[in-house]
C-alpha cells in the first residue's frame, strides 16, 4: 500500500467494471432485441458490418479513440475508460441470439394486448433473456478488469490508474520489484474468481445457449 496506492486502483477499477458493464446490458440488449424483432430497412447490412468489427484487431482502434478523447477534453478521467466500451459487438451478437431463440407467440400475444416495441422488450423478452445477460455481464466484468492497454494509454496519472496499468508499472527497464508486484497480482485476482464462482451456473448455460438459433 505504501509502494502503490491499490485502494485507488481498486475504486477505478470498480467503477470502471460497473459502468461499463451496466453500459453493455442496457445498449446490446436494445440493440440485440432490434435486430432480432424489429424489421426495419436495411437490417441486415448493418448487423453485419457491426459483426466485421469482431474481424479487426482492437489495437486499431486506440489511436482514433484516444484522439476523441483528447479532443473532447476526457484524458487522465473514468469517463474516457468507460465510453469507448458501452458498447459491444460480441455483446449485440450474444443477445441477438437469445432473443431469437424466443418463441414468436410471446410477442404476437402481447402485440394482441396493445404492448409497444419497449414493454414487449423490457416486461417480456428481457426477463426471458437472463442466462444471456448473466453471460455478457461475466464476460464484460473479466474484460474490463483485465483490460491494460487501453487504460494505460489512456490515463497517465497514477490516480486514474486501474488495476493492471497500475501493476504494469512496477516492471521498469533496470528491474523489477517482484514481492510487490505478486502481492498486487493476488489482490487483483480474486474478486474475478470469486465471481466466476458465484455465477458460474448463469455463465455456462448463457454461453451454451448462445448458438441455440441464429
């Protein structure tokens, strides 16, 4: 605690975990259920190029993101870990496919009872779809708390640090300070264990659902 502020590093990463986490439920699952009960003009083309993007390496997408962020001001805060990750492509890819898995009658009957697009999707569909959320919460949680590059560039400052950028800079170039820096690998382990183990149920049936109809 006194080589490295892990409280810190702890509050960045939790916040950052949480709000993006948040942020990919609400906005893939408003998309997945768009584009898997919605018709609208050119649907398809867009849902695949939003899949091309799982094609091109995440590394391509630094350098135009961290000039966004310098243009608007947001280096060196939470808010410019967190808004480049709201939204996700695997995410809207995932919950477009429990959506689908769905029978139509659900909808056919609340459409009977005068339900708009959002009750159908918030009251009906979205209660239907929770081994899938539990699924892309875990996997969002796992990347954000693990995520190194992207909080390293764009975050300078050791307050704004999160975890794996804060323990990436006890690795200098003269050495290395290995007591601390495994000590500080124990501490940002476990919570992600503990997690995986409490929904661990929720996290296998999510993913072995996930191919169920496309």
């Amino acid at each position: 605690m006194r080589t490295l502020p892990y409280g810190k590093f702890y509050f960045n990463t939790i916040v950052y975990t949480m709000l993006t986490t948040i942020g990919q439920i609400v906005f893939c699952s408003m998309a997945g259920y768009a584009f898997a009960r919605i018709d609208f003009k050119g649907k398809n083309f867009i849902f695949v190029l939003i899949l091309s993007v799982l094609m091109v390496p995440g590394q391509i997408f630094l350098i135009p993101q961290f000039m966004i962020m310098k243009k608007l001001g947001l280096l060196n805060s939470i808010t410019a870990l967190v808004l480049p990750g709201l939204f996700s492509a695997y995410g809207t890819f995932l919950m477009r496919q429990f959506y689908m898995g769905i029978p139509k009658e659900l909808e056919e009957a609340a459409r009977l009872d005068g339900c708009n697009h959002f009750t159908i999707f918030w009251k009906i569909m979205t209660p239907l779809v929770k081994p899938g959320i539990a699924a892309l919460a875990i996997t969002a949680c796992l990347y954000c708390w693990n995520s190194l590059m992207w909080p390293l560039i764009v975050n300078t400052s050791i307050d704004k640090m999160t975890l794996s950028a804060g323990l990436s800079t006890l690795s200098g170039q003269h050495g290395t300070n290995f007591p601390v820096a495994m000590a500080g690998t124990v501490l940002a382990v476990w919570p992600m264990i503990v997690l995986f183990a409490i929904f661990q149920k929720h996290f296998v049936e999510g993913m072995a659902s996930t191919g169920s109809k496309g």
